[in-house]
C-alpha cells in the first residue's frame, strides 16, 4: 500500500511540474457567443484551479464546416502533448459514419474528459410564419438557418423534415447559433434546431406571453428535455421502421458539453485532467457560473462519455448509416 501511495504521489508530482507556468487552449469549433463558447469560457475560468500545478487556461475560436475545421485540427494537427484540447461536437460520432470523407478522425481515440450538459435539438419556428404545432409544417413553406451541415442544428431538422413531410429550405453558412438566431430576429430566416439551453439563454424572451415571438414544435434526442415536457419527441411521431435512423441521430445527446483531448496525449496526464474535470463539475464556484451564464449542469465523467462514444460507433449498423445518409445529405 504505502509502495502504491509514493507512486501516485510521485506521478501527481510529476503533473505538477508538466502544468505548472503552462497554458491549455481549449478550441471552441464555433464563433463566440453560443453555449459551445460559454461552456468553453467557464471550463477555461475553472478547469485550472483543479489540475496539478494550476495551468493558465484560454479557449481559441476555431470555427468553419460546422465544426469539421476544429475536430480535425485537435485529432490531426494539435500538440498531442496535454496542453490543447476542445469543446467537442455533439454530433462528433454521428458526423464520422456518415461523412467519413470530410470527417479525418476516430471518435474513439479522442481521449473525452468529461461533460457538463446533455442536450436535444429543439425546432424553434417563427410565430409569424404560421406555424403553431409541428403538424403546421407539412402545409406551411418555412426556412431554416444554420452553420453547416456537419452539426446537429442541420441534421435534426433536416431528419425531421424529411420523415414528417414538411415543407423546408435550409440556408448553412451562419458562424454558430447567434448568428442563426440573429437570422430569424431579422426575418431572413424562421426556424433553427439547436438546444433548448442555447435558445432559453439566448432568446427567453420569444417564449413568454399569449402571442410568443416563437415556439418550440418538436425535439429530438434520447429523453425529453426536461424542461419541455409537452413538446413531442420525433421517435413518437415515425413508423416503427424508421426509430432505428431516429435514434442513430438522437445518439448526439448524451456527448453533451465537456472537453475532449487528441489521441497520444500520456495516460497519467488524461487521468489528472479526468480527475480535474470531475473536481470541477462538483466545485460549487463553477455551477455558480453556470448558472450565472443561465446554463445548466448536467455532469457525466470522462470514463462514461468515452464508453457512450464507442458503443454508439458499434451499435450503428451499415444498413442505418446508409439510410440516414441518403435521407439527409442526398447520397
């Protein structure tokens, strides 16, 4: 016993020393403003105080393709070494089966610290538009914006829009979900699908009265948000036969919020920053923010995002990934 506690110590040493007077850069995949950058933004203001030598911690903007830029840049081109990492796509797995072509990484070899959130997409739509319940959509022309068509605010509507036979344009190229939402405010678009903490931090306001500026129609994910009960769930609304493509692009969820490092970076490193990540969740400064920022904490370790990650990667048939992506991307 006393031979495995100077071990330990010494490896903790031996983290110490690596972080102390070193800074980690933690890449957001998507511009500033959206709950990618504000969960980024409060990891970096407090991930710090939890790693052996307290490391300086700053996030660093890399947005493009829908994220695709920054996750191929972390797995591919990052220092490999314990000092940068990134705020991952929810839809890191999903976009690896279906757009292996663009998609130059293993889900599996990222090396994922943990997350602070689960999330479902949630279609937003324009009160104005006409459209009152999902069932609207079917009769009312509406358009949709987003950033690209590698995240879940394309591929959740997108889904719907073509198993529920709605009538729907999509406009990608807007610099994350502000920009998307500014879109909207501005009438250049009516509808965007992302989740509801990005829509009830940003936009509460659209919700409230007898004559709302928008309203949440339908959500996708593994269980309802908790904070919309009412709102109907698209794996209720399908045939038995299309659940399995539902619950494929549903698996985006669970990954949440949290911070994933490169593959190659030395174990005894990734357990520290496992250990820091789970001491943050539970610092009561840290949810403090959170909720400050209005965003939620929903916490999961590092070890059950990693096992989340790979059986999504095994359970999902060929046969599932070929429809899905024939349904959403054309091909």
């Amino acid at each position: 016993m006393l031979t495995g506690f100077i071990g330990s110590t010494a490896v903790a040493n031996d983290v110490a020393e690596f972080y102390k007077g070193k800074t980690i850069t933690i890449a957001i995949p998507y511009g500033p403003g959206g709950t990618y950058d504000k969960y980024g933004s409060t990891f970096a203001n407090h991930l710090g105080n939890h790693i052996p030598g307290k490391p300086n911690v700053i996030v660093q903007h890399r947005p493009g393709a829908g994220g695709a830029k920054a996750m191929n840049y972390t797995y591919n081109a990052a220092p490999k070494n314990g000092t940068f990492g990134m705020v991952p796509l929810d839809a890191a797995v999903v976009n690896q089966l279906l757009r292996p072509d663009r998609m130059r990484y293993d889900a599996s070899k990222f090396q994922w610290l943990g997350s602070s959130n689960q999330t479902n997409s949630v279609m937003v739509v324009r009160s104005d538009s006409g459209v009152k319940k999902w069932q609207d959509l079917r009769k009312v022309q509406i358009i949709g914006a987003g950033s690209g068509k590698f995240n879940s605010g394309y591929m959740n509507p997108k889904l719907m829009s073509v198993l529920l036979g709605f009538k729907m344009q999509y406009i990608s190229g807007y610099k994350g979900s502000s920009r998307s939402i500014l879109a909207i405010e501005q009438g250049e678009a009516q509808m965007s699908s992302f989740n509801w903490l990005t829509w009830d931090s940003k936009v509460p306001h659209w919700f409230k009265g007898k004559r709302p500026f928008a309203r949440a129609v339908l959500q996708n994910g593994v269980d309802k948000d908790p904070a919309l009960p009412d709102i109907p769930m698209l794996a209720d609304l399908v045939k038995e036969s299309q659940k399995p493509l539902v619950a494929f692009i549903a698996s985006m969820g669970p990954i949440g919020r949290g911070v994933t490092m490169p593959p190659g970076v030395p174990k005894h490193l990734i357990k520290a920053l496992r250990n820091a990540y789970d001491k943050m969740n539970a610092d009561p400064a840290f949810e403090a923010e959170l909720k400050k920022r209005r965003l939620r904490l929903i916490a999961s370790s590092g070890e059950k995002i990693q096992s989340i990650v790979n059986k999504a990667l095994k359970a999902s048939s060929p046969a599932v990934i070929k429809e899905v992506r024939k349904l959403i991307f054309g091909k």
